[in-house]
C-alpha cells in the first residue's frame, strides 16, 4: 500500500487542492545491515551491488518476507522515501515515479500465490529480477492475495 494512500481524508483532499500530492518512491528489494555505520541500511534487488541509503531519508519500511540469495537469505523490505526537499529532487522524484510505472513484469500465473509469484522471478536476466519482484508484490497487494 503506498503511504499516499495511508493519508487522512482531510489531508489528502487539502493537498490535492493544493496540487501538493508528491508521488511516493517506494522500492522493493533486499536489505541488509551496514556493519560500519548504523546511520545506513544497505540495498539491493538482485543481492549484488549493494547501495547504503541513509535511514534519514527513509519514511517507511514493510517487511515482506524473506529471499533466498545464492546459500543464504536476506529480509525482503518495500522501503519508502521521504518526500524529498529540493525542487530539483522534487522533479527527478517525478520522473522516477512515473518510469517505475511503466516497468512492470507480469506473474505468468495470475493465480499464482506471491511466493510462486516470486520464484517465477529467478528466472529473468540480473536487470529485470527487481522490477519482477516489485509487480509480484504489487500485485498481490492490490488482490489481497499471499
């Protein structure tokens, strides 16, 4: 569910009046402590290339589950931002919301549960696994579906 949508009604109608509703980046993956500094928490879609964001920056995290990640597991998270300050990071927010919008992978059961959702995800190449992983959470969530 996007924190958007976790708005009070009174709040949501006046931001909507106001053309002031922000769209959310919310990015599904892995994540993993970051040993050398406890202001980070580090993330990855593919358990490679691991980035440290700062948890200054995040506003929420949903915990999803867990994935399995070559001989070991990490804790599946959705983590969403911080509405960001600057209008230079407000437009480039934009434009990464409305691209994540457009990058969206099918299940290739639709009646498939979110785990078989997500094991059918293995299977694409390394850039791809992360935007599959993020329909199949989506999807579940907007069905009501496990």
């Amino acid at each position: 569910m996007s924190v958007e949508s976790q708005t009070e009604p009174r709040e949501f109608l006046r931001k909507l009046r106001e053309g002031d509703l922000t769209p959310q980046i919310r990015i599904v993956g892995m994540v993993r402590s970051d040993e050398g500094d406890s202001d980070h928490i580090l993330f990855s879609r593919e358990c490679i290339d691991w980035i440290p964001i700062p948890v200054d920056m995040i506003q929420a995290l949903e915990h999803l589950g867990s994935v399995q990640c070559k001989d070991h597991s990490h804790p599946l998270v959705a983590v969403t931002f911080r509405e960001p300050g600057s209008p230079e990071v407000r437009v480039f927010t934009r434009i990464f919301s409305s691209y994540q919008l457009t990058r969206k992978f099918e299940c290739s059961d639709p009646n498939s549960s979110l785990w078989e959702c997500l094991a059918g995800c293995s299977g694409l190449p390394a850039g791809k696994i992360g935007f599959c992983i993020q329909d199949c959470v989506s999807r579940h969530e907007s069905i009501g579906g496990s």
